[in-house]
C-alpha cells in the first residue's frame, strides 16, 4: 500500500476548526483516501472516505487536493470528544481487501 | 443492536501457554479481520478473512493461527511461539469487497498480558 504521512500530534481549541492534514504523494490514480480515528481504549471508527472529490459527512469532510498528493480532514467545530488519533489511510481500488494503519496524529483538544 | 463483540476485555496468561480470543459479529459481514496494536504504535494487521472456510495471513502472522468455520466467528489464538504477544488485539469486520465503499467495523478490543 502507498505511504501516508501525518503530523504525530496537534493541538486545537473547542468550539474551533480543526485541519488535519495527510500527505500522500506516492497515491495511485486508484487509491482511496480514508480515514479513522481511534478514542481512547477503543477500537478504531470509520470517519469518512473519498477519491477525488471533496466529500462531506455529519461527522467531517474531506478536502483532496486536485493532484490527489496531499487530503485534509476538516472537523468543523471540536469538542472535547473528538480527542482521538486520527489515521489516515490509502486502500487500493483492486487487491486484497485490507486497510493498513499508521500511527495516525494524536489531537488534544483544549478546552 | 448490531455490532463486534470481543472476549475477554482483558487476559492475563502464563509465558507459554496458548490463549484464544473470541470475536463474533451479527453484521452479516463476510470479512473479518484481527489487527495487534502496541502502546503509541498504529494497528498491524494479523491475520484476515473475506469468506468462510477462508483466511489470509497479514503483515504479522508468525505465532498466531485462525479459523473462519462460521460467517460470524473469528477466532484467534495467540500461541507460545508469538514471541511478544502482550499486547492489545483488536478485531474488524466489512462488507466483503466493499472496503471502498463501506466501513470496517471495530470491537471494543481484548488487551492481553502475559506475565
């Protein structure tokens, strides 16, 4: 699987915009983008995915840029809830069937 | 309510002994996965499964073993020849073949310790 690239952590302010970045310069025209994230104690959940195209969900969006290289998650307004580590990951469009997790960005929440 | 349900929480085992965690889902998912998860580090897939009867090895199967004898069930077994096996194991499902699609879905996780 192609390599992504993500910050270790970051810190942002209730209430505010979070950008979570991911680079990703070695994609296939192919791959998906997804993305996870991980509270603590707790299994991973599914945050929101996407190929080309932005895409927006209730929990977040996601901003692709046009060469595909780099995505953004966007949390429109944090709370404290959304204190997690955040993986961002590529999965090939034909293949095995499998996401592989790095070790994400952690993000505190300040409150 | 649907969903991934793992057992035990937690487990403690003696060095050497073979241990078994269960992981049963009522999803109707026909994939399931197993992913090894140490402290600060990112998940690794274990060993995963998209039909029954089935199974691939991971990036780390060495001393783990699988079965997939019913759509529901995926158990593991963490066995004397994993030479680090403490750790936390956490189990998924999906839609086979709709990963890109869909979702993988994650129980809430066994932490085994052996001591």
């Amino acid at each position: 699987d192609a390599k992504t690239t993500q910050p270790n952590s970051m810190e942002s302010n209730e209430e505010e915009p979070v950008h979570l970045p991911c680079n990703h310069s070695t994609i296939s025209g192919t791959d998906y983008i997804h993305w996870y994230r991980q509270l603590p104690s707790q299994g991973p959940e599914y945050v929101i995915h996407g190929l080309t195209s932005n895409v927006n969900n209730r929990m977040a969006s996601l901003a692709i840029a046009e060469d595909r290289k780099s995505s953004t998650l966007i949390l429109h307004r944090a709370t404290l809830r959304d204190a997690a580590v955040y993986y961002c990951i590529l999965k090939e469009s034909f293949g095995n069937e499998k996401l592989t997790f790095g070790t994400g960005t952690r993000l505190t929440i300040i409150p | 309510d649907g969903g991934i349900t793992q057992s035990p929480k937690y487990l403690f085992r003696k060095e050497g002994q073979n241990v078994t965690l269960s992981c049963e889902q009522n999803l109707n998912h026909d994939a399931m996965y197993w992913y090894r998860q140490d402290p600060g580090q990112g998940l690794r897939l274990i060993y995963y499964s998209q039909i029954v009867n089935d199974f691939q090895k991971g990036d780390i199967a060495e001393g783990y073993s699988v079965s997939r004898e019913k759509k529901e069930s995926f158990p593991l077994t963490v066995t004397s020849a994993q030479k680090n096996p403490t750790a936390f194991y956490l189990c998924a499902s999906s839609i086979s073949g709709r990963l890109n699609t869909g979702e993988l879905f994650f129980g809430e996780g066994s932490r085994l310790t052996v001591l």
